[in-house]
C-alpha cells in the first residue's frame, strides 16, 4: 500500500493551523531513518524541525492525520509524525509515540546498520523521558473516550529493548491482575 504525505497550509493570511488540510503530496513509502542530532525526538529538542529528511518539518501533520500515519505510514514517517508534533506541543502521549515508534524502527531495521544500536538507545531514552516529565501522560481509544495510561507501556518498552527503568518505577499487579508501572 502506499501512503502518501498530503498536507498544506490552511490559510493565507494567518499560517497554518490544526488539523493540516489534504492538498499536496510526496510519498511517505521507503524511509529510512537518518537521526538528526543526538537528542532528535526526545523533548525538549526541536531540532528534527531543522531536518531535511522530516516530510513534516514545515506544516505539523494534524489531530487526525497523526492517527493515520501511525496507523498506515510505518515507523520512520510516524516518528518524525509524532517528533514534529513534540516539538511543537510537548506532551507524554508524543513523547510516548516517539520511543514507540524508534522501538518500531529498531525492530525492522529501518535505519543503516550502523545507526541501529543509537535507535535503540534514543528509544530507551524517549521512554524513561516520558516517565520523568510526563508520568501521567494518557492516550485514548479512538472514540476519544477512554483514557489509557502510558507509564505501563513505556516502562515495558524499556524493558523489551534492554534498558533498564530509571526514577524508582516498578511494575506492580493490580487487584485485578494487570500489571501497571508506579512510581512509590
């Protein structure tokens, strides 16, 4: 399938604003992860808005469209999807999304062979710098009803690439069974 990049401004006076219309596009099959600086993607960076290899550098992909490109466009488009949007609006769900798909990256060898080992590490990274600056980061179901929380996922992230957690986070199981990461 391919997937294409398709955004504009959406306005000609006042810049562009959110969510990014459909106008124009170049194809986002292919990409290979080239990583812009040592802290590209792990907040408070911005330089992956100076990247010549961002297709998002310029227009912030939208509410909807982010959704869309993690969904559809692979790892290397959804992260620089999800570092963009970190840049510009910081928060844990980007951050979250960022090591998410730097895992995703690492996993399917979308970098050189020789980066790979830094993808890794930058994915550990973006992971641990969600549970220290935004423990209480949350996504939701597509609904946009119910809340999920992201310190599980990231601290099992970390585990799955061979970190280890930082801060004091354990997993504990919960009344019901499930495990969940806290901080005591």
């Amino acid at each position: 399938m391919k997937t294409w990049l398709l955004l504009a401004c959406a306005g000609v006076v006042t810049g562009c604003y959110d969510p990014a219309s459909f106008v124009y596009g170049e194809s986002l099959d292919g990409l290979t992860l080239q990583l812009y600086s040592a802290d590209v993607g792990i907040y408070p960076d911005t330089s992956v808005l100076e990247d010549p290899n961002n297709p998002f550098r310029l227009s912030a992909p939208g509410a909807e469209t982010k959704w869309d490109i993690q969904a559809q466009a692979g790892s290397v488009a959804a992260f620089y999807s999800w570092a963009t949007v970190l840049a510009r609006e910081p928060g844990g769900e980007a951050q979250f999304y960022v090591g998410t798909n730097l895992l995703g990256v690492y996993q399917n060898g979308q970098a050189p062979q020789e980066v790979l080992p830094q993808v890794r590490q930058q994915a550990i990274r973006a992971y641990q710098n969600m549970l220290d600056l935004f423990p209480d980061a949350v996504t939701y179901d597509a609904t946009g009803t119910y809340a999920y929380d992201l310190a599980t996922p990231a601290y099992k992230g970390i585990v799955e690439m061979g970190g280890v957690v930082q801060g004091g986070w354990v997993l504990m199981q919960t009344a019901n069974g499930t495990e969940r990461a806290v901080r005591p």
